[in-house]
C-alpha cells in the first residue's frame, strides 16, 4: 500500500497597478463569427418509427410490445390486419429519430437525421427505416425520414465471445429527412432586427455597434446590453444589410480562461494568461508500507511442531526536497508549464497549484472547472 502526501505551499504577491496597464488581448474577426441574427435559429424534430431488414438482430423479447403494436399498424394501413400479440419479428427494432430543422428551410430541404434503438435490439446493421413523421415542440408535422442505414460500427460473436466497436444500435441516414413545410420568415417588412453575441461583452457588443456605423456613415446600431445589438432597417434591403453586416471586420477583446477537466487532468490554457509574480514550494512526502508473509516450520522430527505463515511488515518513508519555481510579474502559460515540468509535477498537481493561484489572486484568467 502506498500513501502518497503532497504539500503545496504557495505564497503569491498581485502588482494591482502593472496588471492594470497590460492591453487586454484582442483578435480580429468578421461579424459572423461572434454573433447571431435574433429569430434565426435551429429547431429540434422527434419521430416514432421502425427499422426494418436486420438479420435477427431486432428487438428480441415480447415485453418490447411498442415495436409488435407499431408494425401492426403499419400492416394494418396496406389492408393487414394481424394481432400484435401473435407476432415475435427479430429482423424489425422500434427507434427514435431526431433531427434538427435548419432556420429559412423550404419545403425540400434536406437533412441528416439519427436513429437511435429504445428496444432490446442488438444491432441495426443493414436495416432500412420505414418513413417516419418528424415533430416539432408544436407536434405538427415539419419533415419525413425514411432510407437506409450507416451505423459506423459492428457487434459480432459467438459462444460467450461478443466483439463490439462503436455502438451497433445508433446509426444516421445521410439527407433521411425532407422539409415538408415553407418557414423561413419574410425579412421584408422588419423595421428593426437585432444582432446577439455568442459570448457576452460589454465591450464587445460597443465595438460590433461602432463599427456598423462607421460602415453605414450613421448611427444605425446601438449596443442595448452585454449581448445584444439593436440595428435600424427601415427603408434597407435587409438581407442585403445583413450580408454587408455580417462580412465587416471587428476587432474584439477574446475572453481569457483556463479550463480544467479533473476527470480526466486534461488542462487547457490560452496563450494570453498571465501570471502575477509569485513563488510556489512543492514538496512530496511518500510512505511505502509492504507486507511480506513467511513460512515457519518446525525443527526436524519435532512432535508437537507445526508449519504457519508469519506475516512481516516493514514501514520506508521518503521525504523528498522542497521543488520552487519562481514566476516574474506577467509570466505565461508556457513559462508556467515548463517550470512545473522541471518539478516532476503531474497534471492533478498542476490542477491543484493553478486552484490555489487563482485563490491567491495571482492567476489573471477565468478558471472553467468541468
């Protein structure tokens, strides 16, 4: 057994003033790619349906009765009427289907959709879904999927022997759904539209609101919140205003974080941080106890002797020195990284020396725990 103790010592000073003065880190980007027109979104499609044409890899036992039910029904509506109670199909699995309706669809539009198994069904290799009405939030009807399946993987075996890659039971069909209904909006009539940022920043959204007015020579646009820019259309070609909108340049401020993943110890850093100027002591005390078992037996011809198993224990410690790493004022990642690489430290390590500079204020970024 091993007992591992580490010790983490930190002590850490923030210059207020010189972090202050440092320009914040900026990039530049088009309009589209930090924000979003307001009511030009996707929307989520749900269908029931059936998957046929698998080789007795199906849904398997007769608890499953919405598959039996469903494909009742389905015979039921070509002129076949069977009791559900009297069918066991392997070679059809009852699925759900999801997709996602693209903003400004017409009737026609395709889309990809996913076929998910909600039976006891083992794979759905080769199988063919049956069409299938798409719902929305609504529950009126928005597409059709029907078509062949491509599931990226195979479950095969034999003989208490199963070799499985991927998941056999979920698969896509590739352009499966077709729009049944016109939705785009009519863009004509707006007076006004509105621009969202993916990320809210005051900042941000002042710039984005400047920049439009300096391309259309008037104030045209006014940042209302950290998220959201209001746009005056009146007398516009709005999709011809938005194209134009959407192509500008703007610089903005690019948000400085460190996401860590304790799950995993996957660390991820942006090239911006800085680190105020601070010292970090890491020391490790490590205790090792084994238990060794030895055999005693009795001296020759002995009567009243028996053999037994003795069990030895022996108790090492070692206490390895004080490892530091000294950090200047405005020290970055890299300088970081490689300092505590120098240390023998390990990604949990790391972890716990970037939690506690952040509580020491010394650590000029978000931190993300996920």
């Amino acid at each position: 057994m091993k007992i591992f103790c580490t010790v983490l010592l930190l002590a850490a000073s923030t210059l207020a003033s010189a972090a202050a003065d440092s320009p914040p880190s900026s990039r530049l980007v088009r309009i589209r790619e930090v924000t979003a027109v307001e009511g030009v979104r996707e929307n989520s499609l749900l269908g029931f349906g059936l998957v046929v044409g698998l080789r007795g890899t199906g849904d398997q036992t007769k608890q499953t009765i919405f598959t039996t039910q469903m494909l009742a029904n389905v015979l039921l509506r070509m002129g076949l009427q069977i009791a559900p109670t009297t069918m066991t199909v392997k070679n059809v699995a009852a699925v759900l289907v999801t997709s996602s309706l693209p903003a400004f669809t017409r009737a026609g539009t395709q889309m990809d959709v996913l076929v998910s198994s909600i039976g006891d069904a083992k794979s759905l290799e080769g199988g063919t879904l049956l069409l299938t009405p798409m719902r929305g939030e609504d529950g009126q009807i928005y597409a059709t999927a029907q078509g062949p399946l491509s599931i990226g993987g195979y479950s095969a075996g034999g003989g208490g022997v199963t070799k499985q890659l991927n998941h056999p039971t979920v698969g896509r069909i590739a352009n499966g759904a077709v729009a049944e209904r016109d939705l785009a909006p009519d863009l004509r009539n707006l007076a006004s539209l509105s621009l969202f940022l993916r990320e809210a920043d005051f900042a941000n959204a002042q710039r984005i609101a400047q920049r439009i007015n300096v391309e259309f020579g008037r104030p045209v646009a006014a940042a209302t919140d950290s998220r959201r820019i209001e746009i005056s259309s009146a007398g516009q070609d709005i999709p011809a205003m938005l194209a134009r909108i959407q192509s500008l340049p703007v610089e903005v401020i690019s948000a400085t974080r460190v996401v860590i993943n304790e799950k995993t110890g996957t660390i991820v850093m942006g090239r911006d941080v800085r680190l105020s100027a601070a010292s970090i002591l890491q020391g490790s005390l490590s205790i090792e106890i084994a238990t060794t078992f030895a055999v005693s037996q009795p001296n020759p011809l002995s009567k009243n002797g028996e053999t037994v198993v003795v069990p030895q224990t022996t108790v090492n410690t070692r206490d390895g020195p004080t490892k530091r790493i000294e950090l200047n004022e405005g020290a970055t990642v890299e300088q970081l990284v490689n300092g505590l690489q120098t240390i023998g430290a390990s990604a949990r390590d790391v972890i716990s020396i970037l939690q506690a500079l952040k509580a020491a204020g010394a650590l000029q970024a978000e931190l993300v725990v996920l």
